[in-house]
C-alpha cells in the first residue's frame, strides 16, 4: 500500500513539472489589443462618474382644467467630467410621457427632458414622478410634477 502511495506522489509530482513546460511564456499569450482597451477603459473609469444637475427637480404647473395636457421640460446639465447618460426615463404613471436625450451628453453641455401630464381623468391634487436611470453615482435620479385639476362639471 505504501509503494502505491507513493508512486501516486510521484505521478502527480511529475504531471506538475512536466505541464508548465508547453514553450510559451505568459507575456505571449497577451492579447495587445484587449490590453489598449483596458487601457482606455481604465482612463475613462479614473475620471469619475458622471455628475448631474438640473434647473429645477420639481415643477408645479400650477391649477388647470381637467382635459388639458401640461407640458413641461427640465434642464440637465453635466457638471461631471465624462458622459453622462441617461438610459431611462419612466414615469409613476401612464398619463405622464417623459422624453430624454438618447445621445451621451458631454461634460460641460446640457440636454432637455420634455414631459407631457394629460389630466383627463386625474381631477383634484396631482404628484407625478419621472425617474431617470442614469450613470451617476447613485445611478437614479428623480424629477417631480405637481398641480391641481379642476374636475369636469358632471352633467
């Protein structure tokens, strides 16, 4: 039994000297061109996240009459120092239609986010929200639209 043992410790000694020695170092199994993305990658990544600012996170259309669409657009500026982008933008209720800038927007430059609320069937006080998906930091930001409707005289 021992000689067994044994002869298994050396087969198995000997199957680790002998499969590192295949001629080919690890420098020459780089893949250059995964290594200049890395690169690249790793230049954008060191950047930061994107930073996010906005002219104003809520907006109160004020009173209107049942049946009218209030529109409204919110300016998002990208104060960080790469892309920002927004991937979605979706709003708390279907009577609300929010549409974003698709393109990244550079550091430095702004972009529009255009809301439509139609209040037909949403009488009294009204508090949507707009929730964006974004590559900030906290990865979501939150836009509010607020107002009261003046129902429908009922016949």
């Amino acid at each position: 039994m021992k000689k067994i043992t044994m002869l298994f410790a050396f087969l198995i000694t000997a199957s680790f000297f002998t499969a590192c020695k295949d001629g080919a170092s690890a420098t020459t199994k780089i893949n250059k061109e995964n290594l200049d993305t890395a690169k690249s990658r790793d230049i954008e990544i060191e950047k930061g996240t994107a930073l996010i600012s906005f002219d104003k996170q809520v907006h109160d259309f004020g009173t209107v009459n049942e049946g009218d669409v209030v529109e409204t657009s919110y300016l998002v500026t990208n104060s960080g120092k790469t892309d920002l982008v927004i991937t979605n933008a979706k709003a708390s209720c279907g009577c609300t239609v929010p549409v974003w800038p698709k393109a990244p927007i550079k550091p430095g430059e702004s972009g529009e986010i255009k809301v439509k609320f139609n209040t037909k069937g949403k009488p009294n006080k009204q508090q949507k929200t707009i929730t964006l998906t974004t590559n900030t930091e906290s990865g979501r930001e939150i836009l509010t639209l607020k107002g009261s409707v003046i129902p429908k005289a009922k016949i």
